[in-house]
C-alpha cells in the first residue's frame, strides 16, 4: 500500500489562522484594536501567514507543476496562486484602517477571515488531495524542511507555541508528541512561557 502523506502541520497550521481571524473580529467589535495586546497578535498573525504563503508559493506549488497535467489540476494550481494574491491587499487595507482609526474594522475583519477562510477550505477540499495524489511523502517532507529552513530556530520557537494557543490540552499533548524530545522540553521551559508574557489577543 502507498505510503499517505501526514498533513497534520498544514491542519493545524490552517486552524491557528482561523482563530487568530476569530480573535481580530472579536477585538474590533469590542473597540480594542488599539489594545498592544491586540496589535501584538494582529502582527504575529500576519508574520506566521507571510511565512506559511512564502514558502508554499516557492517550494510546494512548483513540485506539482510538472506533474499536474490534467486540465483541472492546472485549474487549481492558478486558483491556488490567485487566492494568495487576494490577501496580500486585504492585510494591506486592514493595516491602515489601523492607523487611520477607521470605523469599519469589523467588516474588514469580517471580510478578510471569509477570504482567507474560503482559500483555507479550497486548499483542504481539492489542492491537499491532489497533494496526495501526485507527490510522494518524500515531496512533502522536502516542503516540511523548506518551510524549516525559512522559520529557523526563531520562527520555530514562535510557531509551535503559536499553534497550541488554545487546544484542548490534550490535542496539545498530541500534537507536541510529534516532535523530539529535546523539542518539547524548549517549548516547554522556553518557548511557551515567553509566548505566554506576550498575551497575545488577551484584550
């Protein structure tokens, strides 16, 4: 049997920025995106995407290029492509409706987590199963460490701490047990307690 490709980091991945989303639009209806705390999450949040997009744009896209030869696939590599050049304005107009105090923050939020929403569901319905159709869990672990080499040790101590804001204790215990050891013990002593102080989103 195929060996499947494991695409929990890219859930997960997906989930934190649904949240976050869920946090921004909170904090506007409340009248508290002046709050650091809140500018503090808005701007990791926006740190965590670039790097997410980034990467997927310079080291996943292109290994299916030359293997998405039917008519669809190339369809939903364009689309893929398409989605991501939507929501670079929209984070853009966000931050200066910030700045400038704007008064339809709500429905800039709004707008921009049923954006970036709809292109999470999009790639989780079609472009993860043509992933998995296409490219071996070799590919995907090449992509794994193109996306490591871009975070670096800073990025990851942002990141895993990042994605566990908030799950059941349980699926944080799940989720942490899949790095090493060595790992687990630097988000545990280091990297979650300085994400901790930072009280991301915490208005």
């Amino acid at each position: 049997m195929t060996e499947k490709i494991d695409f929990t980091e890219m859930y997960v991945t997906h989930d934190a920025f649904r949240r976050d989303l869920g946090r921004l639009e909170a904090a506007a209806r409340a009248g508290r995106t002046d709050d650091p705390r809140v500018r503090g999450g808005w701007e990791n949040f926006k740190a965590q995407l670039l790097v997410h997009h980034s990467v997927e744009d310079a080291s996943l896209w292109p290994r299916l290029v030359p293997v998405a030869t039917e008519p669809e696939a190339k369809g939903l590599l364009e689309d893929m492509e398409t989605e991501h050049a939507r929501i670079d304005p929209l984070l853009a107009g966000f931050d200066r409706a910030l700045e400038d105090g704007a008064d339809d923050l709500v429905v800039r939020a709004k707008e921009l987590a049923d954006v970036l929403g709809q292109h999470l569901e999009h790639e989780e319905e079609e472009a993860l199963p043509l992933i998995q159709s296409l490219l071996t869990p070799a590919d995907w672990k090449a992509f794994g460490r193109a996306m490591a080499r871009r975070q670096g040790v800073r990025g990851a101590a942002a990141w895993v701490p990042w994605i566990t804001d908030g799950m059941a204790p349980g699926d944080a215990r799940a989720f942490l047990g899949r790095f090493p050891a060595p790992l687990r013990l630097l988000n545990r002593l280091l990297w979650a307690p300085r994400y901790e102080r930072r009280r991301l989103w915490k208005f």
